[in-house]
C-alpha cells in the first residue's frame, strides 16, 4: 500500500517543487534591484560637502533630501571627492 501511495505521489510532489522553485527564484532576481544604498552629503555655505550624511540611492527617482521631501538637496562624492553626483530618494 504504501509503495502503491509513494508511485501516485512522486510525480505531484515533483511538480510542486518545481513550480514553487521558479517562483523562489523570481522573487530573488527582483529583489536585487530594489535598493542600491548611496551615502549623500548636504554641501555646507562654500558648496563643498559638509558631515551630514544623509541615506540615498542610486537609482532614479525623485532627488534625495535631508528630510525625504524638504530640506536641502543631498550629493554623493565623486572620484575626486567632490559632491556632485545627484542620489535619489531610497
């Protein structure tokens, strides 16, 4: 009986790990993409970047700022150290 159960439910269970690893897999492709981290600078009364480091992302949006909708516009470093690469909101 139980090897008559065993043959009539490999397949199925076959199936269900198939269709439920595809849709693992998906979900790990998309989640890459969600978030990519950037550190921001507010640039202080000289236009050079400041110790306030604000939370921002690399990914086009709307621009980051100190307070997620207002304050000054925040930057990230370039290769020469100067702030002037637009980070958008995360």
């Amino acid at each position: 009986m139980k090897t008559v159960f065993l043959k009539k439910m490999m397949p199925l269970a076959v199936f269900a790990l198939g269709i439920a690893g595809a849709f693992v897999t998906t979900s790990m492709q998309s989640a890459s993409k969600e978030y990519a981290p950037q550190i921001g600078y507010l640039l202080d009364a000289n236009n050079e970047c400041s110790d306030v480091e604000v939370t921002c992302s690399d990914i086009p949006k709307q621009v980051c700022q100190q307070h997620v909708t207002s304050g000054p516009q925040a930057f990230a470093k370039d290769e020469d150290g100067n702030c002037n690469v637009v980070t958008y909101r995360p």
